[in-house]
C-alpha cells in the first residue's frame, strides 16, 4: 500500500465514522493526524489502524486537495490545536 499523506481526503463508508471525511494534515510517527468533516475535529489515527481502513474498503481516498485548499484546513486544524479542542 502506498504512503499516506498530507493533503489527502478520505471518506469513511462503514463502521463508526461513516459518513464522516478525513483529511489528512501530517504523519507524526506512528500516528496520522487528520480534520475530521463536517465536525471539522481533530483527530488522530494510528498508522497501523489507517491501513487497515484502506485496505478493507472502510476508508476511501477521494482525492488529494488543492495546496491551497489543503492550507485552510490545516489553519484550522492548528487552531483547534491551539485551543486544547
């Protein structure tokens, strides 16, 4: 499986989060750390339970964002960040 990456935007289509859209804004380590749609909430996914999601279909990758696209939601990722959400 490929890498993931920041700028990517997956939807969830099963299990506890479908309906729910992850884009993803870096990978720390073990640990994908993703803007969760429409709640627009932090969320952090380890690497092992993200592939596991990509390769069962539960996650899907829609596309990868427009740079500039991709630095509003990081903005506001960094800003729920900075207010402990």
């Amino acid at each position: 499986m490929k890498a993931i990456n920041k700028r990517e935007l997956y939807a969830c289509s099963q299990g506890d989060f479908v309906g729910k859209t992850f884009i993803v804004i870096n990978v720390e380590g073990q640990n994908v750390n993703c803007l969760q749609l429409p709640e627009l909430k932090n969320i952090q996914i380890s690497t092992e339970q993200f592939d596991v999601g990509r390769n069962s279909d539960i996650i899907e990758l829609i596309e990868v964002l427009p740079v500039d696209v991709f630095e509003v939601t990081a903005a506001q990722y960094h800003k729920n960040e900075d207010s402990n959400n």
